[in-house]
C-alpha cells in the first residue's frame, strides 16, 4: 500500500490577493445589504442601552466591526473590511436615527476592521486563534480611534474606564470568532462555495 501524501496548494499571492472578480463584487454587496438591515434596525436598541452607561453602550462595538471580519473570512482579500463597513452604513443611512453622520461612523469602522485584518491574518491566514486576534485587535484599534478624535468619550473614571476597555476587547474578540463560524456555515449552505480556502487556515 502506497503512503498517500498530502498535497499542499501554494499560498496566493499578493497580486492575485488584489485581483477581485464579479462574484466577490456581488458577495460583498449582497452581505452589505443583509448587514445593513439588520445592524440599522438594532441601531434603536442600541440608543436605548447608551442610557445604561458607557460599558453597555461599548459592548455593541463588537457587533458592529462583525461584517468586516465576516467578508475578509469569506473573500479573503485586502479592502474587503473596509468596504463592506462603508457600504453596510450607506444602507443604513435611510432609517439611521443617527442621520449622515452614521458615515462618519462607518469610516472608523471600515479603518478598524481593515487594519486589524492585515495585521492578525495578512489576508491569509485564517484559522481560529487568528480570528480571535483579529477581534482583538479590531476592538483595540477602536479604542485607539477614538482616544484620538473624540478623547472625551473616553474621560471616564478609572473603573469605569477599565470595564470600557475590558468589554471591548472580549466583545471584538468574540466577534473575530463568531465570524469564522459564521463563514463556515454560510459555506455549508453553498453561498460561500469557491470562496472560503481551507488551505489559508494554519496558524
């Protein structure tokens, strides 16, 4: 009996990384619509907990930097967090109480999940821990962000502040992870076929 050996696909590479197709174009418009309506519609809710105090309303920062870890899951390649947050927001805009400063909103986010994608996968490595350090980075990149434009929202007392910091890095954390499920559910249903690469998913 012959020994079976494992054949090995060779990483992509960065040019093929930035060559984006018609499918990746209409999958990442399809999941900004399906992101948009559902993340819009709990934009009330979420108005209602910011009266809870600020670790409520921090709490939520992991939800909204989901759509970015889902698609750079999904397509793998570099922009694909950056604009699926603008463009979930842009369908948000309609029904935002929030009004065209939900874009602004969508900027931070866009830049946030973007950057803790390069930095915690390099567009191609995607397995669990590696997602969960993206979710941690995305909600460390958050705060960062916002110590820097709007240093107010973060003038807190110190336990406060620290339960501020605490719920978003484990909110964005979890969000990097639940990402990875979710894509790998997707998947399963056929509407992510040809475009999850298991092959990219070693630590």
């Amino acid at each position: 009996m012959s020994r079976q050996t494992e054949v090995r696909q060779p990483e992509r590479s960065w040019l093929s990384l930035l060559a984006w197709n018609t499918r990746d174009i209409l999958i990442l418009a399809a999941i900004s619509v399906v992101f948009g309506i559902l993340l819009g519609a709990l934009l009330y809710p979420y108005m209602l907990s910011v009266v809870l105090g600020p670790i409520v309303a921090w709490a939520w920062i992991g939800l909204y930097i989901l759509p970015g870890f889902f698609i750079a899951y999904a397509l793998r390649r570099p922009g694909a967090a950056f604009l699926i947050a603008l463009l979930y927001c842009f369908v948000t805009l309609p029904i935002s109480p929030y009004g065209p400063s939900i874009m602004i909103t969508g900027i931070l986010y866009a830049c946030s999940g973007e950057m803790s994608v390069a930095l915690g996968t390099r567009y191609r490595h995607f397995s669990l821990p590696r997602m969960a350090l993206t979710g941690f980075l995305g909600g460390l990149v958050m705060l960062i962000i916002y110590a820097i434009f709007y240093p107010s929202s973060l003038q807190l007392a110190l336990p406060v502040l620290m339960g501020v910091i605490a719920i978003t890095l484990v909110s964005s954390t979890l969000s990097g992870i639940l990402a990875r499920y979710l894509g790998d559910a997707a998947a399963r249903t056929g509407v992510l076929a040809g475009t999850i690469r298991r092959e990219q998913d070693e630590i």
